[in-house]
C-alpha cells in the first residue's frame, strides 16, 4: 500500500512543533540540522551536509530509469533558520529561546519537506530521474543560498538540477489554504544602507559652535523619501524605509555622530542600478552643505525573485489537480519581501509558491503577518504542502524524462 499525505500528518505537525519549540537564527543552525537528519534517517537518499554552514543535502535517485549522465534532475528547497524577535504568540509550544522565534514559518517548510521526502521515497522505484533536497540555513538576511550554491546544491546529484522550487508560508495576506503564484518578478531585489554622518559635537543651547549631525541625518532621512518620488517612474516603485536612527546620550549634548540604516526595495535593475548610484551622491551632498561627512555604505544583497513562465505554469496545473483550482490566486503585482531563492531562480528555471497558513476563518488583513512576534501559521497546511512539494518532483521529472526518451515513432524513423 502506498504511503498518502494524510498518513503524514500527527509526524508532520510532531515535527514542526519540535523545531518551533527551539529556533536557531543564522548560518548556524546544529540542533535544527540534528533534527532534519533524524527524520530523513533510514531514507534511501544520499545525505551530505555543509562546511560553511549548518546546511543538509539529500539526494533521491530514482529507479525508474537507467542511470546515465542525462539523468532529469529537481531541486525542491525549504529554509531552516528563525529570527532574532520574542515570541508573544501564545501557542503552547511557543519558543523555548529566549529572543528567538520562527515568526516567518520556516519550521512549516522544513517540515513540509521532509515529509516530501518520504512520499518521493516511497514512489522511488517509479521515479525516472534524481530529486535533490535542500535544506537550507540562514534564509534571513545571511544568503544561506549563495553559501549552499558555492557549495554545490545545484550539481548535488552529479549534473545541475533542470527545475526548482521552494515554498513560503504566510501568517496574513492570504486565506487558510490559498496558494500564490505569479510568473516573472514575484518579489524585490533587496539592498541595505548604512550611513554615518560625522560633525562636531557641542552643547545644545550653542548649536552655531558645534556642527550637528543630527539634523543633518535628520534632512537625509527626509530627501531619501523625496527622491523616490522625483527620480523614479511611479509605475515602476522602489521602497526606502529608514528602521535605525541613532544619535546623542542626552537632550542637551550635540554628538559627533548620526546614524541611520534603510532597506531598500525595487522590482526592476534599471531602478537598483540608478539608486546604487543617485542615493550616495545625495547624502554625500547633503552632508557637504552642512560641512560635514558623511560614511555611506550601499550593500547589494538580494536580487528580485524571478520566476520561469513555463514552470510556474506547470506547478499551477499541478495546484489545480492536486488541490483544486479554487486554492489557487495568481498574483496581480509582486510582492516587496525579498527572498535568497532568487539566486536559484537566476540559475536555474522554477517557480516560487506561497501558501497562506493563517488560522481557518481569520481575516487576512488583520491577521498578524510573517516577522511578528504575534504571528501565528497553522499546522493544517503541513500534508498539503509535503503533498504539493513532492508532486511538483514527481510530475516535473516524469516530464523530463518523456522529452528526453524518444518515441516509438521515432525509434522506428531513426532505425528505418
């Protein structure tokens, strides 16, 4: 008898609330690598994991074709690592670590995986090519993806995958269930700013001795905002928020210094490359007017999250035939989290799915959303995504090795 989703659910559930309990933030994650590793144990995959990180790649050789170098191969990938907030969700197994918490439903995709892992372990014999599993730390803000990428993930089973897919759980935004798709620019490229602007501190009833460098960050912060509006096509955004402003001990004392951090967000290269450009020039100048300096450091991180047309296509078929065509929304406009995935995507053709995990009958737009310490994913999306991740490899490899095996006809042609 075949092993069915539903079989997986107490294990799935068990298993994600374990890793929900303990959250590991970062690149170094080993109790969360302990755990993958004991649920994937007494599985026929190949298990090897990372030196640079605390990474688990498993390899699924399926028996259904003969080994050889053109073999199809499927990346399917699930991140690992929590975030640095304090749990105030109030669910009973609520995080144990203090200032730690898995506020953006990684535990789900990981869990989700491995139970992909043992329905394609069970249909290995009809499998006609390999299935690689990548779990993956450091998600949130470390490019555990580049690290695992340098490392190999993509040529794991023996040549670079031909499709790949990952999915992510979201606690708003969509309803209990519901699956997001959107071909081409699904989500922003994202891109960090630190500034520190350097004056003369003073005492505050004498600014005209000192040279004060907080209302100087203060006119920066401001025109960053402005220049968006000025510089950049409305129909083609970016997002700049400031979310650090330091400066001063005292009300009354002018500090040396101010700083500040932004994130910013934009769906198109022609935008990332102009504010790569044009946001230094600006507060470099806005610096200079005052007399002052200012240290402006831009950093490139994430790219947009590009997906293939064809395979986000192909997954919505197998949405539609696995789940209903109900459960499935394709998205009208991206969305401006940003996602390492992307560094996948630039090198092999997928897609990225969400999958809304908030309460059954809570309202999407005022439930708490991913990275808030009150964000709450509910367990009754584990079997269907363990079930969707799997068929994603299953009907994508069965694909492959159909364009690859010539037909009757054509054997018939070749000999004539």
């Amino acid at each position: 008898m075949s092993l069915e989703p539903r079989d997986l659910t107490d294990d799935l559930i068990r298993f994600r609330h374990e890793l929900h309990q303990e959250p590991e933030v970062g690149l170094d994650l080993p109790r969360t690598q302990q755990k993958v590793l004991r649920e994937l144990d007494g599985l026929p995959l190949e298990i090897s994991t990372g030196t640079d990180t605390t990474s688990v790649t498993a390899v699924l050789r399926g028996r259904g074709a003969p080994a050889g170098p053109d073999r199809p191969v499927v990346l399917l990938r699930a991140d690992m690592d929590a975030l640095p907030v304090q749990e105030r969700s109030g669910v009973a197994f609520s995080s144990r670590v203090d200032g730690a918490m898995h506020a953006c439903g990684h535990d789900l995709h990981t869990a989700m995986l491995t139970g992909a892992a043992r329905l394609l372990a069970d249909r290995v014999e009809q499998l006609p090519g390999d299935v690689v599993l990548m779990f993956q730390p450091g998600e949130e803000g470390y490019d555990g993806a580049s690290v695992m990428l340098r490392e190999g993930v993509l040529e794991a089973a023996g040549r670079t995958a031909d499709a790949a897919y990952a999915m992510h759980v979201f606690s708003g935004l969509a309803p209990h269930g519901q699956l997001l798709t959107k071909p081409g620019v699904m989500m922003s490229a994202s891109d960090g700013l630190e500034v520190v602007v350097h004056g003369s501190g003073g005492h505050g009833s004498a600014p005209h001795h000192a040279k004060d460098p907080v209302t100087t960050a203060a006119e920066m912060v401001t025109a960053l905002q402005v220049m968006v509006t000025r510089q950049l096509d409305m129909f083609d955004p970016a997002v700049v928020t400031v979310g650090l402003l330091q400066a001063g001990t005292k009300r009354n004392v002018i500090p040396d210094t101010a700083r500040f951090e932004a994130t910013i967000r934009t769906f198109s290269d022609e935008n990332r490359n102009h504010l790569q450009v044009a946001i230094p020039r600006l507060l470099q100048g806005i610096a200079a007017a005052h007399g002052l300096e200012a240290e402006v450091h831009y950093r490139t991180e994430y790219p947009r999250t590009v997906t293939d047309l064809t395979e986000t296509e192909r997954a919505e078929r197998v949405i539609a035939a696995l789940l209903g065509e109900e459960r499935m929304t394709r998205l009208a406009t991206p969305v401006s989290g940003s996602e390492d995935f992307s560094h996948v995507l630039d090198r092999v053709p997928g897609t990225f799915i969400g999958l809304g995990a908030l309460t059954p009958g809570a309202d999407p737009a005022a439930a708490a959303f991913n990275h808030s310490p009150l964000a709450v994913f509910d367990d009754g999306v584990l079997t269907d995504g363990a079930a969707l991740y799997a068929e994603l490899a299953t009907t994508r490899l069965a694909a492959l090795h159909a364009e690859a095996t010539p037909t009757d006809t054509a054997d018939a042609l070749a000999t004539a």
